[in-house]
C-alpha cells in the first residue's frame, strides 16, 4: 500500500507502483545510453570508412551530441514543469531513435554530425522531465536511490550497446556488407545503427503505462515563470556553481571513459571491435550498476547522519578512486590486469552519477525542479559530455601523436579533471547545505 502526503515540496508515494515508474524511467534512460553510445563501439570503423581524425571522432561523441541538446534543453525543462510528462519523455524517444536510424544512412562526416545532433535534441527531453516525476513520486529520505535506479540505466545502457552491439558485429563482419530487403547494401557498422534504433520504438506503448502523477499543491497554485526560475537560481549560486562543476568533472569521466575506450582497447591492446564491445560491455555490466547504487545508498546514509552536503562528499570521493584507478589502467602490464582496472574504474566513476542528479533537486522547490534539471543537464552536456570526448580527441592529436598516445591523453585528462573536482566538491559542502535547508 502506498503512502501518500506532501513532504518538503515532493508527493510521498513509495509503494510498488513509484518503484514501478523509476525502473520503466531507467529504461527509457537505458534505451537512450544505447542510441548514445553505439558511436563509441563502431569509432573504429567509422574512421577507417570516412577517413576521419581523432578530433573528428571526438566532435562525433561529443560536441556533435550536444550541438541541439544544449539549446533546445532549457526550453523542454521549462515545458516539463507545466505539460504532461510522460508525452514530453515519448515524443523526445521517438526523435531520437529516428536519428539514430538516420546514422547508418550517413556518408560523410557532416552528415553523420546532423544525425548525432538529432539524437541530442530528441534526448534532451528525458531527464529533465523525468528528475520531475520522480521527485514528486518520492520523499526526499528516497530520492537518492530512486534516482539511482534512473541513472544504473545510463550504465546498463552502456552494457547493452556495447555486448549486444559486439555480439551482433561479431555476427556481421564476416559477411562483408548485408543487403537489407528494400533499404539496400550496408556495412556492419551501418546495421548496427539500424538495430540500435529499434528498442525506443518498442519502449514508447509500454511507456503509456505512467500515469502522470498530479504535482505538489504549492506547484499547481502557480506556474513558476522563467523568471522565478532564474531569481532562484541567481539568489543561490555558490551552492549551484560549486554543486554542479563538481559534478561535471565527475560526468567528464563517465564520458571520457565511455566515448573512447573501445578505440583504446583496440588501439593499445590489439582488440578486434567486438572483442572489446565484449570486454567493455562485461566491466560495465558488473561494475556501473553497483557503483550506481552504492553511490546512491552512500548519500543517503550520509543525509541520514547529517553529514553537511553528503552528495558532495559522495563525489569527492568518487573522484579520488577515479584517479587512482586511471593510473592503475595506465601502468597495468598486461591485457588482464588492465581489463581489471577498467572494470575497477566503471564502478568508481559510476558511484557519483545519482549524486550528481539528486543533488540539484535537493538544491530546488519543487515547483523549479523542471527548469533547474534542464540548466544542469545544458552545462552537464556542454562541458562533460560536449567538450569532454572532444577535448581527449584534441589532446590525442596534438600532444600524444594520435594512435597509441591515447592513452596518455585519457589518464592526463582524468588526472586534472578529477583534481579540479575534489576542490570543488570539498568548497561547495557548506554552501550545498546551506541552500538545501532552505528548500525544507
């Protein structure tokens, strides 16, 4: 039987059915993680095919993604503060999978690039509009695991495109090109695009079965504008800026990580493609979901013992393992030990995702959650995953010679970005507080 009232701005309804929503949600964020990361697995054949340079690569994993989404997500935040919300998360996964459709009838890079765009645009609408369901579904003593069950959907999304995408490709590259009846002749790589594109159109009726839950009392009296929005924001921005660049250099490492570490497999370890869509897939699997709610546990255990600005301390300490283990995957002396360190380094990386979510909505009434989610989802995306893939690519080319200074590239990176983090993340404790007592 569920339990429902109204506590600190967010509708108490625990029962099976809200754990019901927040697992369909994580699929929706699932299926996204697939159409989002089935680049990253074919990176390899998609050079080869196109000639392209590591910076291009990275452009396609990165700044081609966000393109769209950073200027779109401002926008379908503030919708979903005052529209129906499931048909906000519908529509914007119907985009996106006919986007990822369109990626395997690309034939040059700027083609390519549009489609990637469109992926970002339509994704744009999940996790604004999501974060809003959820925490109306959940009082704050179980939003960060709520929010964890959401978010082990990015890695078991991950999972998926790269097995299942390795799997497939294992299928396929003997075959040469495949003649698909009434589309034509494609590459392994353009098939799986196709394939990839599939699960969103088969996701949409089950998501029919939300209901639309009625938002808080003080949510419904008044429609906030955007400029309350912005007031809020502005009256409470140390606690903001510190909260959220922390949790950009944490996501950069999620996204580093996952955009380029089949091409560092393949490059550094002699992988074939899907061996180490396989290999990836594998570490992901068994690492990203537990690191995901054992992040989401930890925070809620700190709240629970008044820790001050216990999702911050959560991705301090993230950060911290992040580093180590990047210098273990850097300096490991042989194939297995370094597929061990990777592994070791999904389940770090992954243990601030629900952190970094959950935290903004502590930080926010919830008649703004909407809004506010889709301010950090346009800079998480910019920065993290926008500049962060796009960044490495850079470096490779630059600085490391391309090829094998890959390597180098992705454990300096995760060296300075992790330090920045923790720097943040210690500052911004007091502030986080702070405006989160406020919200009470």
């Amino acid at each position: 039987m569920s339990n429902v009232g109204v506590m600190d701005g967010s509708v108490r309804r625990t029962g099976g059915y809200a754990w019901y929503v927040a697992a369909l949600l994580s699929v929706a964020h699932l299926v996204s993680f697939i159409d989002r990361f089935v680049m990253s697995l074919v990176l390899e054949p998609v050079r080869r095919a196109m000639a392209l340079s590591d910076t291009q690569l990275g452009l396609l994993v990165g700044f081609g993604f966000v393109l769209l989404y950073s200027l779109v997500g401002m926008p379908l935040g503030w919708l979903a503060d005052r529209v129906h919300r499931r048909n906000l998360i519908a529509l914007g996964i119907l985009v996106w999978s006919c986007a990822t459709a369109a990626c395997a009838f690309a034939d040059d890079f700027t083609s390519l690039f549009a489609a990637r765009a469109i992926v970002g645009f339509g994704e744009a609408a999940l996790v604004p509009a999501s974060m809003s369901l959820i925490a109306n579904y959940f009082p704050r003593s179980q939003l960060a695991r709520a929010v964890s069950i959401f978010t082990m959907g990015a890695s078991l999304g991950k999972t998926t495109a790269f097995l299942a995408g390795g799997a497939l490709l294992a299928l396929l590259v003997p075959l040469g090109r495949v003649l698909l009846p009434g589309l034509g002749e494609f590459a392994p790589w353009q098939v799986l695009f196709l394939a990839a594109s599939l699960p969103g159109f088969l996701l949409v009726p089950l998501l029919l079965t939300v209901r639309e839950i009625e938002r808080p009392r003080t949510q419904d009296a008044a429609r906030p504008s955007l400029a309350e929005g912005v007031a809020w924001l502005r009256g409470h921005a140390k606690a903001y800026a510190l909260h959220v660049g922390a949790a950009v250099c944490s996501i950069i490492l999620i996204q580093i990580f996952g955009n380029w570490s089949a091409s560092l497999f393949v490059r550094v370890h002699g992988f074939s493609v899907q061996q180490a869509g396989y290999v990836i897939g594998s570490a992901t699997l068994l690492a990203g979901p537990a690191g995901h709610f054992t992040g989401g546990w930890m925070t809620d255990r700190m709240q629970a013992r008044g820790v001050a600005g216990a999702p911050l301390a959560t991705i301090a300490i993230s950060l911290a393992a992040s580093a180590c283990t990047a210098v273990l995957l850097y300096m490991a002396p042989s194939v297995s030990a370094a597929v061990a360190a990777f592994t070791l380094l999904m389940f770090v990386v992954a243990s601030a995702a629900a952190s970094c979510l959950s935290g903004v909505q502590t930080l926010t009434p919830a008649k703004l959650r909407g809004f506010t989610t889709s301010v950090y989802m346009c800079v998480m995306t910019l920065i993290a995953v926008g500049l962060g893939p796009t960044f490495v690519g850079i470096a490779s080319d630059l600085l490391f010679g391309g090829g094998s200074g890959l390597e180098s590239a992705l454990v300096g990176t995760t060296l300075l970005v992790a330090s920045i983090g923790i720097v943040l993340a210690l500052c911004g404790r007091r502030p986080f507080q702070r405006t989160a007592d406020a919200v009470r």
